[in-house]
C-alpha cells in the first residue's frame, strides 16, 4: 500500500544528452571554412584539364608555326598558380578540418563520460567494459574519418564535378552526359552493395564487441585462470571466437567482392564510353578535335574524385552511421533525472517513505517489469547526528538500501528525504556533496596515492590532503613506499587490501561530508593496525559537536554496533524488526540468529582435521601436463627496420599467398596504364587521317577486353590480400593470447587492461599488408609503364614530365623523421586514453560517489585532451608534408606545357605527340599522389609493431622440456630472494611446510605474505634460492602440472560474466551438475543461488557485479572445493563473509582444507591459534617462527599483533557520532569547511 507522498509526482527535467549532430554543431563554422577552402582547392586542381583544352584549342587555331607562346607560356604559369593555390587552400582545409574534428571527438567523450555519470550503476552490471569502451574510444575514432576528410572531401565531391560538368555543358551537352554515365552508375552499385551489406555489418560488430569483451575478462580473470589451470580452456575459447570473425570477415568479402570489383572499375570505363561516341560524334563533325581531346582527358580523370569518395567515402560513411547509431544510443539511455527546480535541505535527517525497488535494469529491456522486488515497502527514519546500521542475511537487500540514499538509482515507488527534501529534487552535486560513501570493494585509479585521496575534494590544497591521509593512518605504508608519489597501480594492485582501504577512508574525511555511509568497510582491515584504522574511521564519523555527521553503516562484525542508536533488522527486502542491541536480542528472532552466529564465529579457527562432509570429486592427478611451446610466428618483426621488413614479418609462412597477391596486383597496375595507350592509338591514327569503322570496333572491344581484366585482376587481388591479412590478424591475436597467458602475474599488475585491450582490437586491426602495398603498386606500376613509354615518344618531354618526382619523393622522405616523432607521441597519448577509458568504465562507482564524471574527473580529462593534441599534432606535422609532395609532384606537369610548346615550334616535336604528352601526363602524376596515403599507413603499422614488439618482449615464465612430478606435497622455501620492480619484497626467505600441515603468515601491510602464496603457485620466479613443492623445485614442472595441485582462495574474488553453474564449474570443466550443486552446499552458497528467479543459470554480470561481496566469496569457496586439490592457499578469504552464515562457511572452509597442505593469510588472529606454524615476516624478512603460544611467550612483533587485535575487538560505533576510541574530531582548519 503507498501512501500519497509516495505517488507525489516529482517535477523534474531529464537533461538529454547532446547527440553528435548538436555537439558537431559547435563547430558548424570551422567544417563549412573547411569545406569551401577544400572545394576552391579540387577547383584549382581541375586547371590541368583546361590548360590542355586551351592549349590544344590555341594549337589548332593558329597552327604550330603561328602559336603565340606567350599565351601558352601564361596558360602553363596559370597552370602553376592554380597548384601553388590549390596546395595553400588545401592545407589550410585539412588544417581547419582536423582541429575542428578532434575537438568534437574529445566533446563526445566528455558528453560519454558525463552520460555514464548520470545514469543508474545496474545499467553496468548488464554490459561489459569492452562494449562500453569500444563506444567511447572505438566508436568515437571512427568519427574522424567523417569530420576531417568526408566532410571537405564529400564538398569537393560534389562541387567540383557539378561545377565542371556545368562548364562542359556549355562546350558540349552531348559527352557531359557520356562523362555522367560511369559515376552514376558506380553510384547507384555501391548504394545497392551498402545497404545489402549492413545487416552483415552489424554481425560482423556484433562479434567485435564479444571478443573485446572476452579478452578483458581473459586479462582481468588471469589470476583465476591460471589458477584454475583454464589457461587452455580460456585459449580455446578466445580462438574460437577469433576464428568465428575470421571466418565471418572472409565469407563477407567473398559475398561482396565481385560487385565492389565492379564499382571500383565501372568508375573507370570513362574512356569506354568517351572515345566510341566521341569518335562518332567527330566523325559526323558535331565535334572539334580538341574538345574530343578535352573529353578523353577528363573521361580518364573525372570519375575519380567522385569513386575515391564512394569507396573510401562509403565505408567511412557506413562506419560513421554505425559509430553515430552506438553513440547515440548510449546518450540516448535514460539518465536519472534531474530537477529543473533544485531544492536545498534543511538538515541531514534520512527518511525512507514506502520504499520499493527493484534491479530491472540488470533485465533486458523487455523483462524488466517481471524483475523480482529486492526492496518492498521500506520506512524508517535515521535522525541527523544519530548512529545507526543495517544487518541482514546475503541479498538482504542492506547494500541497496546504502546505495540508494547517494542515488546511484532511483527508487520505483515511495522516496527517500534528506533534510526534508526528496533526493530527487535536490540538485547531484549537492547531493554528492552530502553524502560521503565508503565501499566494501575499493577501487583506486592508477595514479598515485595522493592523487587517488585527492579525488574526495579536488580543489583541496596539499595541507588538507596531507591532514586526511594522516587521519586514515595512510602516513605508516606511504612512507615505507618512497612517499604519497607511490603509483598504486591498476586498481590498486600494487598495495594491500588494508591500505586500499585505507586509502578509499581518506579519501572520505577529505570530502568531510554530512553523512556517512559505511558499506563493511572494515571488511579488509589489516591485523597489525586494525585499531589504527578504526581510528581513522572514527576520525571520518567525528565532526563539528554543533554539526554532529549522520551515519549509516553495513556491519558484517554485529560486536562493533551494539551501542549505535538504532539497528534495522532487513530481510527479503523488508524491514523487519529495529530497535538497540538490547531491544532486538529480546524482540527479533532472526537478530537473536545473526548474533549466535556472529559469536560463534569470533570462536571459530582453523581445523584441518576438523568433521566435514567431503564430496567425491573426478579430480585429475596426473602430474605429465603437457604445456605446449609457444611457435612465434613473427620473430622477425622485433629486428625487422624498414616498413617492407615489417610486411615480410607479418607475413610469416604465407609469403607464396603474399606474392600471389602481389602479382595479381601488379597486373591490375600494369593493365590501369593500358587505358592511356588506347587513347594513344586513337589520337595517331586521328591526326593522322582519321579512324576506321573497324579500327573503332577494336579500339572499343580493347578497352572493354581491359576493363575487364581490371575487374577480374581487382576481385582476385583484393580477396587475395583479404584472405592473407584474416590470416594475419588471426593469428597475431591468438599468438598475442597464447602469449598473455604465459607471462609472469606481475606484467598485469604493470600494465593496464586498457592498454592490452587496445594492443589486441585497434593496434591488430591495422596490421593489414593489403592497403599500404596496393597504394605502392597503384602509385607506382602504372606511372612507371607511362614514363617508359614516353620515353621511346621523347625523352626530352619523358624528363621534363618525371624531372619533379625525385624532388618529391625527397620531401616525402625527409618528413619521415617528423612523421614518427608524432606518431610516437600520438601512440602514447592513446595507450594513456585507453587506459583511462577502461578505468573510468570499472570505476564508474567511486567516480558517482565523489560526483566526479565527465571532464570533473580530471584525470580522465587529462588523458582526452592530451590524446587529442597529440592528434591534432599529427595531422599538423602531416599535412605540409603531404601538401608540399603533391604539389611538388605537378609542378612537372606546368614544366612540360611550358617546354612542349617551343619543341613544337622549332619542329623537334610533333604535334600529336605534344597532345598525347599532355594526355598522359594527367594519368602520369594522379596515381604517385597515392604515396603520401601509404606513408601514412606505413607510420601506423610501424607503431603497431612497435607496440607488439614491448609486449612479445617481455620475458614468459620459462617452461621445463619434462615436467617432474611432486613427491607428495610438502612446501620448502630455500633461502628466497624476490624483487617488484627493483623494490625487495623478500630478503633470503626459508622456511618448511610439511605435508597436511597448517601454516598461518602474519606480518604488516606489505610485509610479503602474499608474495609468497604466489610465489608458490609460480605466479612469479624467484631471483634467488628455491620453492619447492613435494621437493621438486616448482620451475622444474609445468605451471598446469603445479597448479594442479593448488587452489587459491583470492582476497578479491573475480567472477567471469557468465552464469553462477560455469563460474563454479570453472574449476573443474568434467565435474557433473550434482558435483556443482553439492560443492555449493558446502560453501553455502546453495541456498541463496535457487532462490534467484534464473537459479544456477543467473548471469552474475562482469566482475560478479550483480552479487553482494559474500555471496562472491561463497561462489569463489564452492569452486576452489570443487577443484579438490592437496594444497590450499587462503589469502584473506573469510574477509566478507556475512554474519548469519558466517559459522556455516567456517565450516566449509574446513572441508576444503580437510587432509590438505594449508597456508593461511589471515586478518582474525584468533582464526589461526591452532595452526601448526605461524611465519611472521617484516620487510620481506622471517623474523618469528612457532605456534601461538611459543609466540606470545616470546614477546615479539606477533605478541604486539596479537595486543592489538584483542583492543581491535573492543572497538564499538556508539551512538551521537561517537566512538569508543578517543581522537580528535575534525576542524574547518584541517580540511576546510
């Protein structure tokens, strides 16, 4: 039942999102400038066909003999002119066009990056970071491409030929319209092809999104697979998703091909149309010799521009619609609604009225109203000043509840009042700024320590910062790291989960807001300064007396709250009792539950040998895993220098498909010079005394006999180069996977998953020998013929027309050096943007939390724009280069029509061969202008090499040629040396674990206790002394072989995007699905899996997104029981277990550890009193050996660990804002107001 306040409509306005045509329209200006300026320099560029109309026009008015060579001499300096306008205008186009489009690219990032800000946090828990990034980076690239080039090109285009198609109509309606005839026709083929194909297309991105979604989660579940011993299986799946592409990829151009080949040659059989009707159309002399001429110049040169744009335009535009189409969709997402009236509160009092909600947003679109509630009729009031939390049974619906008061959703029915006021009224930032959120899982940005606390109030200066990492305690870990510049790594890694937290805590005293909100935030604590941390969460719940802060808190550990003010009792998404401790242990029977469990619990320790029931599990125990070795089938590209070296390494094994390819193309180049010769035979036999009927048959069956060579020879080239850079592609990913999954953990932990992603999707993307070698040929083969040929008509002419290609070509070479210094910086700029894509995508919580999307966030602001001066760097360093090459190139062209005519009139050149060398010198120059495009290519490719080069660099864990087995399962450490990254984190390390032994390590925050779990499992080699496991040093078995025989227990549990039955079923693929239930029960995690609608078939989204941090670490338990191996490993692993079966999964992990070798990293102290050894390490040092007792006598480090724990325990959160630990409240001094 809802009350009316509930059904009180809320006046508020959804600020839609700019789609790209409005974000574009900022800079309208600068692409109609750009546009014009393109389409004044393609008009000059048509001044080499009027010159040889006015020439020729000239010639046979006055004759040879009677020329004026002045106005020849002016038409050839026009000609000159119109190059030097042509090059200045067109520079200043692509200039104008580039800055404009990488400005709208960065603004669409930004508008991306605000959009994902406002939109509620279960949107992402139904989408993967590789969809979402590849719209944000992928999606938005290509939208270059549309601004920069189609935009001005698309101008010319269409301007240009309209234009001179006007200026021919009035010399001659008749050949305009035969000029018309190829490129209408070419037009309306390749629409036809476009819209056959798009349907294709959006499969074939489809298939994109899956595997870039499929190699994140191959990155950031590394860690899971290897342990699990998937690494093969994990392989397998990422070659059958490549090979799908692959295969989809070839049969699509085999589908297509044929009928692109005839597009790209319909737009050349100018001349089969011009030179029959022309022919005929002089003949009955309707015509004059040089407007034919003029004709059969512009029928070789017409079409062009218009066939560049629909093949390079087509695709471009196909791609652009589907970057517009992903783009626009995702702003077009509902966000959460903004008021158009904001309203301020009148205090930090939090009323819950009627509340109800639920996750339809985790449901496509269409189930969204069948998704179950998880919130029913929720009130209750939490006064300002007062203390108060929640517990409840996993999936209670607790975490929501926190989550809903900072409005990362919006409720389906009542409201929730801060102050008075509906959360939906009040403006975000206000509401950011009123609420303080601490999380359960911290994540951290890869920046530095004072950067990541830096994020809870940005504008902060540095002596409110230092004052907050003080308070959370971040003073002790930070100093022994080199200071607060310590780079934390990718979410962190690169720390402990104690001085995440830590760090995650001072973050929130820096924002210093009104209200709190603890989601187990203790869940990581680390044992030697627990009560440190505890005090700095009574310093972020401390405030101003007159001001006390408001508090909510998520509690796995119910001792630390029974003095709050209030405790609410949330189950199946009810409230369902609430009052004090006191109140509810006589009134409640599920807290009276909770409670026993949670004392239990705090009794309960490590029993190896403890009753367990055991489950019979098909375990492989074989210990000859054969691991493959890795065949690098691109060696060379790591010595390979020049670009043609490069192609060869990328080649491989194919170089026969390579050269059948070559060869095909190289008959299309010789056959596109075959066109000109043709008209030559035209033109001597016209000058000459006129062309037969018969001689007309054969000049027309030729050039239809070439035009069909030049079909089939394009076909057969394109799929020829198709099939071999599918090929390349393909095995370049799955080499670079094969690669990944043999490396050391420790490249993960120095690389982000941004970066990676990026190597395996764009970088490979562009690995394509078709393009760069077609342009060589097609630059080069046909010009080549056509010089040749010249040269045997006059040599004199064949220099003068060839004299400016070397000076050319020069230029070309010398802005190499320019060219790779910005490709190096762009390439830089990119790997840093990617990085900070996929890290705002995974970080979206703590990035709404501090309100900190869009260009807020400053370092992904940071990284944009630097990404985007970089780009715009690159196209300024390229354009005068490719300018001053062009228009260096057809200088040559003003000298011969300067040269030709005084030859001509001295008598030592005839006439038709002076025609016939302004005829060809159009075909000789067009096709080199194709050089400066294949430098270009040549600089990207380059780069992307360079980028595989740095990864396949990286050494791989070595693998033993035989794999020796284990003699039971015994661990040794012999004097262990280990070093990250040059920092020691273990000095001459030895130590004995017998077998079926337990074994407890306890030191400080980065004290190397992980180290050496890993370092068991051979995540990483030692640099000095030996692990071995059952006396076999663990690098003389294969890493399957060890892995085997381990399971880990993780401190942060991944779970892949699939459903809960394959995430447990992971680690062992044969077990049965009563295998996988029955381990279930044991982890106790059966019971909340079937009360989900999907069952063991619920997607638990990217990460394990849709499950709360116990039900995870449940999961995680049930799998590593599964895997039954004989030696365990728990890395912190009852962190997040929740109270009401806390006692219940103590018992599982006996069972797990049941006759097993066990080592144990522990925060509960009291856990590992029964372990038959206890390590204590400090700075990578064994200081203390023994059990409890032997260490508590020895009045050590771990008897002062073991003080500080027993203090720890007493901690309570009391009532008004207090605390049980004294320390000193917060001032405006310290941190501002």
């Amino acid at each position: 039942m809802t009350t009316p306040s509930s059904q009180k409509p809320i006046p508020a306005a959804v600020p839609a999102s700019e789609n790209i045509l409005s974000i574009s329209r900022r800079r309208a200006g600068q692409l109609v400038f750009s546009a014009l300026l393109s389409v004044i320099a393609s008009a000059m560029g048509l001044m080499p066909y009027a010159a040889v109309y006015l020439i020729t026009v000239h010639l046979f008015e006055f004759g040879t003999t009677n020329a004026d060579t002045n106005y020849i001499f002016m038409v050839a300096i026009a000609s000159l002119v119109a190059t030097i306008i042509k090059a200045i205008t067109l520079g200043i186009s692509l200039h104008v066009s580039h800055v404009a489009a990488y400005d709208i690219l960065y603004e669409i990032r930004i508008e991306l990056a605000h959009k994902l800000g406002s939109m509620p946090l279960g949107w992402f828990d139904r989408r993967n970071t590789g969809a979402i990034k590849r719209v944000i980076h992928e999606s938005v690239e290509q939208m270059e491409e549309g601004l920069a080039h189609l935009v001005p090109e698309l101008a010319a285009a269409i301007a240009v030929p309209l234009l001179s198609i006007i200026v021919l109509f009035f010399i001659d309606w008749r050949m305009s319209l035969v000029l018309l005839l190829c490129p209408l026709l070419g037009i309306s083929m390749s629409s036809l092809v476009a819209r056959s194909s798009a349907h294709e297309m959006k499969i074939y991105n489809k298939l994109l999104d899956r595997m870039n979604s499929t190699i994140i989660q191959f990155i950031n579940g590394m860690k899971v697979i290897k342990t699990f011993t998937q690494s093969q299986a994990s392989f397998a799946n990422i070659k059958t998703m490549v090979q799908d592409i692959t295969e989809y990829y070839i049969d699509m151009g085999e589908r297509y091909q044929r009928i692109w080949a005839a597009v790209a040659v319909g737009f050349r059989t100018g001349p089969l149309f011009a030179l029959p009707i022309g022919l005929i159309l002089y003949g009955a002399q309707i015509i004059d010799l040089p407007t034919l001429i003029l004709f059969l110049v512009m029928s070789l040169g017409f079409a062009r521009p218009i066939f560049n744009l629909m093949m390079h335009g087509s695709m471009a535009f196909y791609q652009i619609y589907q970057s517009m189409e992903r783009i626009d969709a995702l702003l077009a997402q509902p966000s959460l609604t903004e008021t158009a009236e904001p309203q301020h509160p009148n205090g930090c009092d939090i009323v819950f009225k009627n509340v109800s909600f639920s996750y339809g947003s985790l449901k496509d679109e269409a189930d969204a109203d069948t998704a179950p509630p998880v919130l029913q009729d929720v009130s209750f009031t939490i006064p300002r000043g007062s203390v108060m939390a929640l517990v409840g049974p996993s999936g209670a619906g607790k975490t929501t509840i926190s989550r809903l008061i900072p409005r990362f959703w919006d409720v389906d029915g009542g409201s929730i009042e801060i102050g008075g006021v509906d959360i939906r009224q009040m403006n975000t930032t206000e509401l950011m700024n009123t609420v303080s959120f601490v999380f359960q899982d911290v994540f951290l940005f890869n920046d530095t320590i004072y950067e990541n606390i830096r994020l809870g109030k940005p504008e902060a200066t540095h002596e409110q910062i230092m004052a907050a990492a003080k308070l959370a305690r971040c003073d002790e870990f930070a100093e022994e790291l080199g200071g607060y510049d310590y780079m934390v790594g990718e979410n962190g890694t690169r720390l402990s989960g104690g001085q995440r937290q830590r760090i995650s805590i001072a973050r929130a005293i820096l924002k210093n807001a009104p209200i709190i909100v603890l989601d187990e935030a203790t869940a990581f604590v680390d044992p030697e300064n627990e009560s440190l941390i505890q005090e700095a969460l009574a310093a972020l719940i401390a405030g101003d007396p007159e001001e006390p802060k408001t508090l909510l808190v998520v509690a796995h550990r119910l001792s630390t709250i029974t003095e709050v003010d209030r405790i609410f009792v949330v189950d199946a998404g009810k409230i369902v009792a609430q009052g004090t401790h006191a109140e509810l242990l006589v009134s409640s029977p599920l807290y009276q539950t909770l409670w026993q469990a949670h004392t239990d619990a705090r009794m309960w320790q490590f029993d190896t040998d403890a009753d367990s029931e055991m489950i019979e599990i098909n375990r492989n125990t074989t210990y000859d895993v054969e691991y493959a070795p890795l065949h690098n089938p691109f060696t060379s590209l790591v010595t390979a220098k020049g670009h043609w070296q490069q192609i060869r390494g990328l080649v491989g094994d194919d170089r026969s498909l390579f050269r059948r390819s070559i060869a095909w193309s190289f008959l299309e180049g010789i056959f596109l010079a075959f066109p000109v010769g043709i008209i030559y035979l035209a033109l001597r036999d016209l000058i000459q005394g006129g062309v037969s009927t018969t001689a007309l048959i054969g000049l027309t069956v030729g050039l239809l006999v070439i035009f069909l060579a030049q079909w089939f020879l394009n076909k057969t080239a394109y799929m020829s180069f198709l099939r071999l850079d599918a090929r390349i592609q393909s095995r370049l990913r799955l080499f670079l996977s094969d690669y990944l999954r043999r490396l050391p953990l420790g490249f993960f932990t120095s690389r982000d998953v941004g970066y990676i992603d990026a190597l395996f999707t764009t970088t490979i993307d562009f690995m394509a020998t078709r393009i760069s070698t077609s342009l060589f040929i097609a630059s080069v083969v046909s010009p080549v013929i056509i010089f040749v040929f010249t040269l045997f008509l006059d040599w004199r002419m064949a220099l003068a027309m060839g004299i400016s290609v070397p000076a050319a070509a020069l230029v070309l070479n010398l802005s190499v050096g320019r060219f790779n210094r910005a490709w190096i910086a762009q390439r830089e700029a990119l790997k840093k943007a990617n990085a900070r894509m996929v890290e705002y995508i995974q970080g979206i919580g703590v990035i709404r939390a501090f309100n900190l999307s869009g260009d807020r966030f400053a370092q992904f602001d940071d990284a944009m724009n630097r990404f985007r001066l970089a780009s715009r760097r690159t196209a300024t360093d390229l354009t005068p280069a490719m300018i001053g090459f062009s228009s260096i190139l057809e200088i040559g062209f003003a000298l011969m029509l300067v040269i030709g005519p005084i030859f001509v009139a001295n008598g030592t050149l005839s006439f038709e061969d002076f025609l016939i060398f302004m005829l060809v010198g159009v075909s000789f120059y067009v096709p080199m202008l194709g050089l400066g495009d294949m430098l270009a290519f040549q600089r990207i490719i380059s780069n992307g090499i360079n980028n595989i080069n740095e990864f396949i660099t990286t050494p791989m864990l070595p693998e033993p040629d035989v794999s020796q087995p284990p003699q039971g399962y015994t661990i040794t450490f012999e004097d262990v040396h280990f070093s990250y990254e040059r920092e020691k984190v273990l000095d001459g390390v030895s130590f004995h674990i017998p077998e079926r032994s337990m074994v407890a390590l306890v030191g400080p925050s980065g004290s190397g206790k992980t180290t050496i779990t890993n370092l068991i499992a051979r995540f990483w080699d030692v640099d000095g002394g030996s692990v071995r496991v059952g006396g076999v040093d663990v690098r003389e078995m294969s890493s399957d072989a060890l892995l085997s025989q381990i399971t880990m227990v993780f401190q942060d549990v991944y779970l892949f995007n699939d459903t809960i039955m394959n995430n447990i079923r992971f680690a062992n693929p044969d077990a049965t699905d009563e295998q996988v239930f029955a381990a279930a029960r044991l982890a106790q995690a059966h019971a909340f899996i079937v009360e989900k609608p999907d069952g063991y078939d619920t997607l638990v989204g990217e990460g394990g997104s849709t499950l709360s941090g116990g039900q995870k670490q449940q999961i995680s338990i049930a799998r590593a029981i599964l895997k039954d191996a004989p030696i365990v490993l728990l890395d912190e692993a009852t962190a997040s277990i929740d109270p009401e079966n806390e006692r219940l999964i103590q018992q599982a992990i006996n069972a797990l550890m049941k006759h097993k070798t066990v080592v144990i990293i522990a925060h509960r102290l009291s856990t590992v009193q029964m372990a038959d050894q206890i390590l204590v390490l400090d700075n990578g040092n064994l200081i203390e050996q023994g059990k409890h007792d032997e260490l508590i006598a020895l009045g050590g480090l771990y008897h002062h660990f073991w003080q500080e724990r027993q203090k720890a325990r007493s901690w309570k959160l009391s009532g008004s804002g207090e605390t049980a630990v004294t320390v000193s409240a917060l001032s405006g001094e310290s941190l501002g107001d």
